[in-house]
C-alpha cells in the first residue's frame, strides 16, 4: 500500500537539480500571507462575486448533469432495455457512445466550447455538464445492472407495467447509490468549475490566477479561504445529509460494500446496518421531495442571476476550415514522446498520490494533535486547482514533467487522503487494538492491523484514481513538457484545429485504454481472495 | 448424458375439480419446453379447475420448475398451448398485464424488495391496478393501511410490522408476508415454486396450511413440493419425471407404489 511512494525516490533526487533561485523567499511569503489574508472590502467583494459565480456554474452544472446523466443511466441499462422491451442491445451501443464525451476532460470541452460559442456563462456550464452526465451514466447504469432482479421479475409477472415496476423495484435499492454520488459530483462539480476559472471561463478561479500571477499573494489568500469555507460547508452538509439519510459512506472502504462495478459510488446497500425506526423509510422519501422542491426554483433563479442563455449554446462561430495541407502537420508531431511523457507523468503523479496518504498517516500516527493539521493540509489539497499548484510550483522549481507530477499529484493526494482517512476511521480493527495490547508501537499498530484491511480497497480506489489522473494531465500542461497536454493547449492557442483534432482523438483513446486497465486491476484488487 | 428411453406419454386426466361447464382455472396442452438433451417439459397436458388445491411432485430436474414458470407466463413453450380461465395469453401488453395481475406468484426467494417498508411491499401488489400517483405516492406515503392490516391478520402478523423495512424481518415473518402480497394481489390463480424448501419442518407445515387455507371456490393452488409426506391438505398431486406427467390422480389416492416410481425408490426428505 506504501509501496507507490517508492516513485519519492527518484523525484527527490530530481528536485535538486530544477530548483531555482530566488524561489524560496518568494514561498516564503506566499506562506506568510496565509495569515494574513487581505480583508480589504473591495477585495473581499470581489472575492465573493468571484465565488458566487464559482458556486453557480458548479450548481448549474451538476444539476444539469445529474438530470442528464439519469436519463442516460436509464437510456443505457440492460435491465431497463430488457424490462421493458426485451431487448438489450440499445443499451450496449449507448454504452460505447458515452465513452466519448466521458474521455475528454472538462476542461477541454470548456476551451472547445470557448472556441465555439465565445465567452458566455452557459458554456462553463455545459463544460461540466457534458462530461459528468457521461460519468453519471456510466455509474448509474452499472449500478442498476448490478441490482438483483428477481423483485423486479416479481413484479413484472404480476401483471405491473414496466415503469412503475422498474420505478418501485429499482428505485429504492438504487436511491442510496445515487444520492451519495451525486453528493460526490457536487463536491466535484465545485472543483471543476474553480479549475474552470483559472483558464478564463469565469468566477473566482480567474481572480486567483491573477493574483497569483502577480504575486499578490494577500489577495489570493482571502480567495482561497473563502473557497476553503465554502467546500468544507458543502462536504459537511452532505455528510450530514447522508447520516440523516442513512446512506453509505462515499466509499465503502472499511466495509463489505464496495462494489466493484460502481467504482466511487460504493454502491452496496446490503449489509449495511439496518438501523431504521419504523416510520423512517416514507419520511425519508418525503424529506428528499422537498428538497427537490426547493432546488428547482432556485437553480432556476441562479440561472436568471448569472444570465445564462442555454440557447447561446446553439449558436456556433464559423469552424475555420479543416485544410487537407496541414494535416503533414498532425503528422509531424511527435506522437512517441508526447504520449510516453503523458503516461510517465500519469504514473509519478498517480505513485505521489497513492503512496503518500498512508505514508503520512503512518508519520502522524503517534501525535493526535497532527491529525487536524494533515486534515487542513488535505482540505487545502483538493481546493487548489492542479494548474495553480503548478504556477505556484513554478516560482520555485524549472518547468518540466516533474513539477507538473507534483502538481497532480498533491492534488490528488487530498482527495485519497481524505478518503483513506474516512475509511480507517470507519474501519473496525480488532487486530490493531491487539496489536497494541501487546505493545507494538501506534505506527507498526496502525500499519499491520489496520492498513492491511484496507489495502485492496484503497488501491482498487487508487486505480481508479489514476485513470482520473490520465484524464485530468492535460490541466497540468501549461507548466511545460508535461506531454499531450501541452501540445493540445497550444494547438488551441494557435486555432491548429487540425492539430487539436488529431491531439483529441489520440487523447480520448489513451484515456478508454486507460479506463480500461484501471477497471482491469480494480476487478482483479476487489475480487475475493 | 443419455438420452431417456422414450416413454408413452400419459394422458391428462380432467381432475376431479373441473366440471364440463367450467372453464379451467389453468389448462395446458401439450406443452413442450426444449432443453439440454431432452426437453425440460415434454408434451405435458394438465388442467386445475377453482378451488382445487394441487401439488406437483417429482425429482429435482423432473421440470417442476419449468412447469410453473411456463404457467406464470414467463417462460414461453415451444410448442403448446396455454390458457388461464380459458383465454389465451393475450398479445396486447395491457391486456396481457389484466391476465397476469390474475396470477400470484409465491417465490423461493421471496422476492421483496428489501428497502422498502413492509406496507410498501404489500402495496406492490397493487401496482398492476395502481396508475402512476398512487405508485409514486406508494414510495412517499402510507397507502391502504386498513387493507394491508386485514391481509397480514390473515398471515397471523400483528400490523405494528407494518412500518418495518423488510429487511428487519424474521425468515419466518418474510415467508408470511410474502403471503400476505399475494392476499392483497388477490389472484384467482396462486403458484408456489417449493416454497417451503429451504425451512424448518415445523414453519414449513404452518405455511403449507396458510397457503392451503387461502383457496376458495374461485382460487386454485398449484404448488410444487419437495417433500411427498406433505400431500395430506392437497386435493390433487401431480407426478413429473423427466418431464413427462407420471401419474395425475387424488391425492389420497397416492401410495408408495406410485412414489417409488416417481423418485425411483429414493424417496426424499420425508421427514426430519
């Protein structure tokens, strides 16, 4: 479980070597401006419109893909197809179709968009919301397939019609599932549309680029704790939301829930402990009615606030034309090296990630007091954006593959850290309390009696985990040298939509290659031993 | 595998139950429903009239199983023909939902759905009737509570279970509302697909005669058994093997002669 830290070795030996002077007093002072964030009003405001936007396009965003997705999940069920015309081949073919919109990036599809619609509030949505419907679909639609079907079957031979059996046979098994991952695109959302920002689409993450690139570092801390508040709000609410809903963690890990199909979701109703008073299942229902009562008007406020015009999005500049000349060019690129550097930062920043959380659980182990502090550590982590950890990095280190790995890496390091503390606080370990009965110490305690409980559930986490950062490397490409992802920026900097198409498609088939090995090893981590 | 040594087909006796001017309940003829190496159900004729209480005996693998998901509509013979109080199965799909709603299923696994209350899970039988507010309604609020505490007084549940998710029931209490959402179906014909296989032999005969109890001159039982020491409530038994009916005859009527030819001399668990 520790061992993906191994890749520390070579980076730390390569560190040296890209650091660059001057860096350090300027680290200094961004970390000294931490506590002293600026309370100027004008800044404070502008921060705040910043995040108001930030958390609109997020909202937006999610809603609309959520609705999407869910009709997609349903559109690309076997069980559905087969419930309610016998047939399932519809399905399967949607399936492949999703794969496309899935494999590209949200930022990409926010600068296409740029490109295609020009500056508008609806596109920084619609980036979000294509991509997530895609992934929602695919997660929903699994997660339904792999719910039993004999109630169903029951139903359907009792004469009911298909909807309102698949509606009352599917639905509440599924409602967990689906509410907690949709809690986890919301948290999602909101990082996607800060990332949004930073490449001009708007909100607060612009506000922070520009700070930082102009190393008003005050500034931007008073951006950052904002954001930080207003994440940690979120991701409390919906922890609580899900304790009042009684719904599985995010992530099964500690227990036998994780499904192997639903890769984040942690699908698995059964088993979990059924603490229900009596009258709690029709309340719950009646809970989450309002709640959607009250949504639906005010995202549709929000909508008005924000002026977004969904039909801007139908109203496309002239394409340039694809020139057959240029395609020499698409050619002439070097694919060898563009993809081998993609793939080698993958892998660095997938090891810092996976390998570091339980690394540094391990360091922190004997001290309580350090746990709030890795908890901040990785609050702070999952809040800031890749790119700007780069430009951050940046001032201290060469651009290069290596300082783009940090960048994806810490990013990502936030989100298994937290992850991988959840679940070890969940986790029963009769063995480690054992262990420590017989005097080992809280380290070696924690490392063999808990960890090695978690381990296949967290690595099967982390292998997920790094096909998301396949996909996300392209976000780190504005520091440099970091393969595909530099390229394609630059092809779209320059309007090379002959370049840019050929970078796309290359991209999306090594993100399905990936997906496809991720899936692989996952299968292979959960199956039973 | 080898192939079974042809057998003359036996011919369908009419059953005690069924009189000339009555429409079966259930009737099929000639049913046959392929299979690895031999049909599952080969040329098999029977017709179950109300009020009869039939059981359906044979070895594992004589198609018992087949029989009764043939008879519930979702297994479809390659040949044959099927009829539940006379009519064909109906091609339209709202007309074939009426003719299914008419036949209740007891499962061996039960099939409730575990998240849902237990008044939730009564009402589902209902849905075939219910349109699409009272089915969302059923997820959201407590329908027909008087309806649902009459149906498991019969099942001899008290109706402070009402509100408890399926889940958090006894195997024993499963097994009786499972009953209780067919009451509430209310179908003219009941199938039971071994429902007793897998209890113990006290709950098993409880069940048995809940299940007998609820056959009235307009609802006929077929219910396939494991366990011949079982027949007494029965009116009818049939007898398959290797798909084929053996014997269809009174149930009183059936001696060890018959069983041994049934189970090849091996009866199975008679008895704890």
């Amino acid at each position: 479980m520790v061992a993906p830290a191994l890749v520390l070795i070579p980076v730390l030996v390569l560190l040296p070597g890209l650091v660059h002077g001057g860096g350090i007093d300027l680290l200094k002072e961004f970390l000294q401006a931490a506590i002293t964030p600026s309370l100027d009003p004008l800044v404070l405001g502008s921060a705040v419109s910043g995040l108001g936007v930030t958390v609109g396009i997020a909202l937006l965003g999610w809603a609309a893909s959520a609705l999407l997705g869910l009709a997609l999940a349903l559109a690309s069920s076997r069980q559905v197809w087969s419930s309610c015309c016998g047939q399932t081949w519809p399905a399967n073919f949607l399936r492949r179709l999703l794969a496309v919109p899935r494999s590209i990036h949200e930022l990409l599809w926010g600068l296409l968009l740029l490109q295609l619609i020009g500056l508008q509030p609806a596109v920084a949505i619609a980036a979000i919301a294509i991509p997530y419907a895609a992934l929602v679909a695919r997660v929903l639609s699994d997660q339904i397939d792999a719910l039993p079907s004999g109630a169903l079957a029951a139903l359907r031979c009792a004469g009911v019609a298909a909807p309102q059996a698949l509606v009352t046979a599917l639905g509440p098994p599924l409602l967990p599932g689906l509410l907690s991952y949709g809690g986890y695109r919301l948290e999602c959302a909101l990082r996607s549309a800060t990332l949004l920002g930073v490449f001009g689409l708007g909100g607060l993450g612009t506000e922070l680029k520009l700070c930082l690139q102009s190393l008003e570092f005050h500034e931007l801390w008073t951006g950052l704790w904002l954001l930080l508040a207003v994440m940690l709000l979120l991701e409390t609410g919906l922890a609580g939301l899900r304790r009042r809903w009684l719904m599985p963690r995010r992530l099964g890990l500690g227990g036998l829930t994780f499904t192997p199909l639903g890769p984040e979701s942690g699908a698995g109703t059964r088993g979990m402990g059924q603490t229900a008073r009596p009258d709690d299942l029709g309340r719950r229902g009646r809970e989450m009615v309002l709640a959607l009562v009250v949504l639906g008007p005010l995202l549709v406020w929000l909508a008005r606030a924000m002026g977004v015009q969904p039909l801007a999005l139908l109203h496309w500049q002239p394409l340039p034309n694809l020139g057959g000349s240029s395609w020499a060019s698409v050619l002439a690129l070097p694919w060898p090296q563009l993809v081998g550097s993609t793939l080698l930062l993958t892998l660095v920043a997938a090891g810092l990630a996976v390998g570091l959380a339980p690394l540094l659980l391990l360091v922190i182990a004997p001290w309580p007091w350090a746990r709030p502090l890795l908890q901040l550590t990785w609050a702070l982590a999952r809040l800031w954006p890749p790119p700007l950890s780069a430009l951050l990095l940046l001032l201290l280190l060469k651009p290069g593959l290596v300082t783009a790995a940090l960048a994806l890496g810490f990013h990502n390091l936030g989100i298994l850290g937290r992850l991988l503390l959840e679940a070890s606080d969940d986790y029963q370990a009769p063995a480690e309390i054992a262990l420590q009965g017989a005097g080992v110490g809280p380290r070696l305690a924690l490392f063999y009696g808990r960890f090695s409980g978690l381990a296949r559930s967290y690595l099967a986490y982390g292998a997920y985990r790094s096909d998301v950062m396949l996909r996300e490397s392209v976000v780190v490409g504005l520091v440099g040298a970091a393969g595909l992802g530099t390229q394609l920026l630059e092809s779209l900097s320059s309007f090379a939509w002959d370049q840019l198409l050929g970078l796309l498609v290359v991209y999306a088939l090594l993100t399905l290659v990936g997906e496809d090995l991720s899936d692989r090893a996952r299968l292979q981590l959960l199956a039973p031993a | 595998m080898p192939v079974a040594p042809a057998r003359e087909p036996v011919l369908p006796n009419p059953g005690p139950g069924v009189s000339s001017q009555e429409l079966p309940w259930l009737e099929l003829s000639q049913i046959t429903v392929p299979g690895r190496g031999r049909p599952r159900l080969d040329r098999v004729s029977l017709a179950i009239g109300g009020g009869e209480r039939v059981a359906l005996l044979g070895p594992s693998g004589a198609g018992k199983s087949s029989l009764l998901a043939v008879a519930n509509g979702q297994l479809k013979p390659s040949s044959g023909s099927l009829r539940w109080l006379g009519a064909p199965p109906a091609r339209s799909g709202r007309a074939r939902r009426r003719q299914q709603a008419r036949i209740g299923t007891l499962w061996q696994d039960l099939r409730l759905i575990e998240e849902l209350s237990v008044q939730q899970n009564l009402n589902s039988a209902r849905l075939a009737t219910w349109g699409w507010p009272r089915a969302l309604l059923n997820l959201l609020w407590p329908l027909d509570t008087a309806a649902n505490r009459e149906a498991l007084a019969q099942v001899d549940l008290g109706a402070e279970l009402l509100g408890q998710p399926v889940s958090a029931l006894s195997g024993g209490q499963r097994q009786r509302v499972a009953i209780a959402r067919l009451l509430r179906q209310d179908p003219e014909l009941l199938l039971a697909d071994e429902p007793l296989a897998s209890l113990d032999p006290r709950l098993a005969s409880e069940l048995l005669q809940l299940l007998l109890d609820q056959v009235t001159p307009r609802r006929a039982l077929l219910l396939s058994l494991h366990r011949p020491d079982l027949l007494a409530g029965f009116d009818r038994a049939i007898g398959l093997r290797q798909g084929q009916v053996l014997f269809d005859q009174p149930a009183s009527s059936i001696g060890p002669a018959d069983l041994a030819a049934l189970y090849d001399g091996e009866l199975p668990g008679s008895g704890p």
